[in-house]
C-alpha cells in the first residue's frame, strides 16, 4: 500500500490561531509570542524559466532549497550569510517560514 502527499491551503481571507496558550516558564513568554508568521510571500519567488521553477529568494538563483540544506548541514545563518553577501536574515528566515508553511499543509494519503 503506497502513500500519496498532498499540500492543503486554506482559501485566501482564512486563518488557524492557537486557540490555547502554551506558557514557556523559563523565558515567560507564551507560544503565540514566537508564532507571528514571516511574510515570507514578499520575499520567495517563483518564476518557471529560473531554477526549474524552484522558490528562490528575491528572485534570485538561490533557492529555499539551498539555504535549508545549509542550515540542515550544521551551517550557522552567519555563515551562510558570510557565504552569500546577497542575502540577509530575513531571507533566511523567510525560508525557514515558507518551509514551516509548507509543512503546516502538508497530508498524507493512503491508497
């Protein structure tokens, strides 16, 4: 019996909150105080003739792809930063956010 991945995103205009407040006790902060979600829309780009349609950042030839496999490797955001002047940190948490978005859509379908 095989799987099949589908990505669900809800229709423009809608919207999931916590409804609960998780509290983190060593930092005082609850979990909605980590949870405002990057604009990432701004910031990722999708065009068909550049990277084979990957996302990439700011239209560049960096994709989401190769900046979560550097933070994957052990790379720390300065040195990927060090490594490619052009970005920034927002970009990086830009990927980081489409990534969790992604994620958050994600559903798993037995066949």
């Amino acid at each position: 019996m095989g799987c099949r991945l589908l990505f669900d995103y809800p229709t423009r205009g809608t919207s999931k909150r916590h409804s609960g407040s998780i509290r983190y006790p060593l930092l005082g902060k609850s979990r909605d105080d980590y949870t405002v979600a990057m604009n990432y829309q701004e910031r990722i780009t999708i065009e068909p003739g550049k990277r084979g349609g990957k996302p990439c950042i700011r239209g560049m030839r960096i994709t989401v792809y190769d900046v979560l496999s550097y933070l994957a490797s052990g790379m720390t955001h300065e040195q990927i930063l060090a490594d490619f002047p052009s970005l920034t940190k927002e970009d990086i948490l830009a990927c980081l956010s489409y990534a969790a978005d992604r994620e958050s859509h994600l559903k798993v379908i037995a066949q």
